[in-house]
C-alpha cells in the first residue's frame, strides 16, 4: 500500500487502572505498519500503576503521558487527551481496544489521504468478548447508503460503531458532549455529519473491541436514572423536529416501553417536566392502554407506534 505523505498521527488513549488490556493495545501499535505517530495517554488512575507501566514503553513509542488529578471521567478524559494532540489526524482509542492487523492505521491513515474532502474513516470490527466469543461487525451496502443518506438514521442502529474504530481530521470538529455518557458517541457522530462531515468506510474489521462488564454500556444499560435524562437531552439538543422522522420517533417509542414507563409522573422523577416534549408524554398515553408484555410483540408495537406517529404529526 502506498500512502501520500507521512502525516503525523495522535493516538489518543484514555487509561484507567487495566495494564493487561493497555499492555494489548501498545503491543498492537507497535506492530503497525504505519509508524508516523504520537501516543497521548491520559491517566485517570487513582495510583501510579498506568504511569509505572507505560515508563517501560517511552523507549519504544512516542508517548507523551498526562495524570489527572482529580480524574476527568468519562468522556471528559476522551476530550483531554484529543486537546494534547499534535496530528494532522486523531484516532482516540480506549485502553480496552486494540488494533486488528498490522496494517490497520495505513489503511485508515491511506483513506483520508486519497479522500480529502472526506472528515473521517471508519472500519468494519470485532466485538471481542471476555468468554472469547469474537463478533465481526460488518455493515452492508445498504445501511452505509442509509447513513450517508440521513445521519439521523443512526437512530436506527449505531451503524459506525465504538469510538475506536474511527480516525478523524483534526479539523473535523468531533469531540464529546461531557454532559452525557450513555448516548455520548452517538450524539456526537450525528452532529458532525448534519455539520456537512462525510465519511469514508472500510469493509475489513481493523479494530478489536474490548467486551467486559466494567465498561459504561453495561453499568448503566436500562437504568432509567441514566437513560431518561440523556435521550431527552439528546432530543432537546438536536431539536424536538427530529420526531418527524420515523426512525427517530420509532426509537424513542421503543426507549419508552423497553424502560416499561407508564406514566409521565415516572419520566419527572428523573427529568423536569418542562423538558419533556408533549410528543413523549403523548407516546407514554398511547403505551399505557396495553400491558408491556403485549407492546413488546413486534407487530403491535409497530401498529400502534404508526398511530402515534400520525398523531402526533398533527
């Protein structure tokens, strides 16, 4: 493969506590092909276990490292050590995460060079998980069509994936909303691309990622405490239009009743109620008529919920 130029690229790692699987993801860095780049690793370890560690790798990587104290959190770290890059381009990659082949930073670096009207690349991966179980995600033609055609579409499934699996321009303007965890990503990546971002997308998985019960997904997964004031924040945020969009209106119909909310007085227990859009409160009206065990067969719920769209359109 043959790149144009030798543009400096800033691996961007936030770390916490876990050598082993920071050991994995530096050992694949040293594997690459590609060998233009900086590491910034940002430390919100509460001890010098991270620090003590990475001291054997400064002879064998370029690694500018950063403790933080007290620790920024998550993704206020992801957004710190982004700011202490120096690359044309910046691929932040979680400790968990790690590369898949060799060549896999020249062929994400190769695609923003011979697309440069392009604002970032992302590949296909492999969900690794902690039993061994490896999961390739691959999107299809269609579903990248569907992406490149409304980035709202990203409602119906996170099509581009983890973090990791992206390396942006740093001119691209991706950074994270640090109020938000749950929907953290996901609301990032459709703000980029409704800013005119494309993007360029790579069918072989280049990334391995890291699947344990520690990660953020899995803390928080169905709590309504996290879920209910991130995804109204997120509505509030790109614009409550948006549910003019099925895909979308079909998402928060689906987040509604898989937190099996009945009532409106159950959202303001975690959100104020002049954040809550009258389309939501109208949705919860329409859910409440049937048990939770019938909404959850498929046909109904699509039946109903295509009453409540046309509803709530008027």
């Amino acid at each position: 493969m043959v790149i144009k130029g030798n543009s400096l690229v800033s691996i961007c790692i936030p770390a916490y506590k876990n050598t082993s699987f920071l050991k994995r993801l530096l050992e694949s860095l040293l594997q690459q092909t590609y060998t233009h780049f900086e590491v910034i690793l940002s430390d919100d370890s509460p001890d010098n276990t991270v620090k003590d560690f990475v001291s054997g790798y400064h002879d064998k990587l370029t690694i500018k490292y950063f403790k933080n104290n007290p620790a920024l959190g998550t993704p206020a770290n992801w957004n710190f050590a982004m700011k202490q890059a120096e690359g044309a381009y910046i691929k932040l990659l979680h400790d968990d995460d790690w590369l898949a082949t060799s060549d896999a930073l020249e062929q994400l670096v190769t695609a923003l060079e011979q697309n440069p009207a392009a604002g970032f690349v992302f590949s296909a991966y492999n969900n690794v998980y902690e039993d061994g179980k490896i999961e390739q995600v691959v999107l299809s033609d269609k579903q990248e069509a569907l992406l490149r055609e409304e980035p709202l579409r990203l409602f119906i499934k996170n099509f581009i994936g983890h973090p990791s699996v992206i390396l942006h321009r740093r001119t691209c303007g991706l950074w994270y909303d640090e109020t938000i965890k749950w929907v953290v990503d996901f609301e990032a990546y459709i703000r980029v691309m409704r800013e005119g971002q494309s993007f360029i997308y790579i069918k072989e998985p280049l990334l391995n990622i890291g699947l344990g019960k520690e990660q953020v997904t899995f803390q928080v997964f169905r709590k309504r405490a996290v879920e209910l004031p991130e995804n109204i924040y997120l509505l509030n945020k790109l614009g409550i239009d948006i549910l003019k969009n099925i895909w979308v209106y079909d998402y928060y119909w689906r987040f509604l009743r898989n937190l099996n909310i009945r009532s409106v007085q159950e959202i303001v227990e975690y959100v104020d109620e002049k954040e809550i859009p009258v389309q939501l409160k109208r949705m919860v009206a329409i859910q409440k008529l049937l048990p939770n065990s019938l909404l959850k067969i498929g046909v109904v719920s699509k039946f109903l919920m295509g009453i409540s769209f046309l509803i709530n359109r008027t």
